[in-house]
C-alpha cells in the first residue's frame, strides 16, 4: 500500500509514535477501555502474537499461558521505552527491533483496539486519525526530553495536578517513578541518563507548571 510518510523506520533506532481519535472524538472513555488499550499495546508488541487478540481473550487459562509462553520467549516488533494513554490520543516511544516493526506493532494495535471499539458501541470506520506519526529521535538530549513530554501529558491536560501523576494509570510514568522491574517496559535507557529514579522524578516534575502555560498559549497562538 502507498505511504505518504517521510520517516524511515531503521531497526535500533528510537521514534516517538503517536495519534489521534478520527475528527478528535475520545478513544478511550472509561476505565474498562483504558485497560483494554494497555492489554493490546502488550501483546502486539510480540512478533509471534498468535492468536489475534480477540481470541486470546476467549481461551482458557491454560491455554494463555501457552501461548503467553510461547510468544514471551520470541523476537519483538518493538521495544516499549514509555507510553501514555490519553482520553482521545496515545503516545509511545518506541524501538524498532525488526524490519517494519513499528508499522507492524502499530497496526495491530490499532486494527484491534478498533474493532473492539466498534463492536461495542455498534459503529464502523476508522477510530483513529489516517497515518499515525511518528517522529525519529536523534540525540539523547531529544530522548529524555520527550519522555517527559508524553508523562507529562495527563498534567497538561488537567487529568491530574503534578503531585498526583505518579497515580495516573495509564502511563509509564508509575513503573518508572516506583523503580520496580517491569515486564513491558526497557527503561535503562532513559533511566541510565540520571542517577536513580527519585532524580527522573524531579526531572520529569520540573517543567510541570511551565507545560500548563504553554499549552493555554498553544491554543492562543495556533488555533486561533
């Protein structure tokens, strides 16, 4: 199929991939929905995530372990260095591990948390916007910063005051601030940056206020 896209996805390399509902409608509107993007986003995250998700859900216990074992010990699409659902977008920042990883992990994810959207609300169509984006990070500097960026996103939008977001849920941004071992989650690589995870806490709390004001300005300035 054509793209218009001008990023190159290159395996080893980070990218910051991200997208909306379709015409801005929420995406993800009660809890029930939150836990079934953050279940999707695991398991595709697998080469080998047989069966479809859908199926997955209907097998018997024994029979998800199988397969949980099976893919668990297989090659991943991708590499989850953070994430953050919000009510009408998602942010993931990402490691390509094979060729066409990204595209791959990325449609999947968005093909089944779609029909699982649609089949329950009685609707049809596309849940999110065209070609998702994607930006490629260059430097570290670039990293550590729009990883505070996407944690950031439930205090800019006023889901949470600053001293609450380690209590937003569907974020990275918990794992990363309890220093517990997560099993979706490589965070050596931001966390490698500071000396423990108190400092990527204050790092991440520091430019809380200023991205409050920045986003009143944004709407001022270019939605005008």
């Amino acid at each position: 199929m054509p793209s218009n896209r001008k990023t190159i996805f290159a395996n080893g390399e980070i990218y910051h991939v991200f997208n909306r509902g379709v015409e801005k409608r929420p995406t993800f509107t009660n809890r029930k929905e939150f836990i079934r993007g953050m279940e999707t986003l695991k398991y595709y995250r697998f080469k080998e995530a047989k069966p479809r998700f859908s199926h997955f859900l209907n097998l018997d216990n024994e029979a998800q372990l199988l397969a949980l074992d099976r893919m668990g010990s297989s090659p991943k699409h991708v590499e989850i260095l953070a994430y953050c659902f919000m009510p009408n977008h998602f942010h993931f920042l990402l490691r390509q591990s094979a060729d066409r990883g990204i595209s791959r992990f990325v449609a999947n994810f968005t093909n089944s948390y779609t029909k699982y959207f649609n089949t329950k609300y009685d609707r049809v169509g596309p849940l999110f916007q065209g070609i998702f984006k994607a930006v490629h990070i260059e430097h570290d500097e670039q990293l550590i910063h729009v990883s505070r960026y996407i944690h950031l996103n439930p205090v800019t939008s006023f889901l949470v005051e600053p001293e609450d977001i380690k209590s937003y849920e569907w974020s990275s941004f918990a794992d990363y601030a309890n220093g517990h071992t997560s099993d979706i989650l490589e965070k050596n690589e931001i966390l490698g940056f500071f000396p423990d995870s108190q400092k990527y806490i204050e790092f991440i709390l520091d430019q809380a206020s200023y991205t409050r004001n920045f986003e009143k300005i944004k709407h001022l300035t270019f939605e005008a």
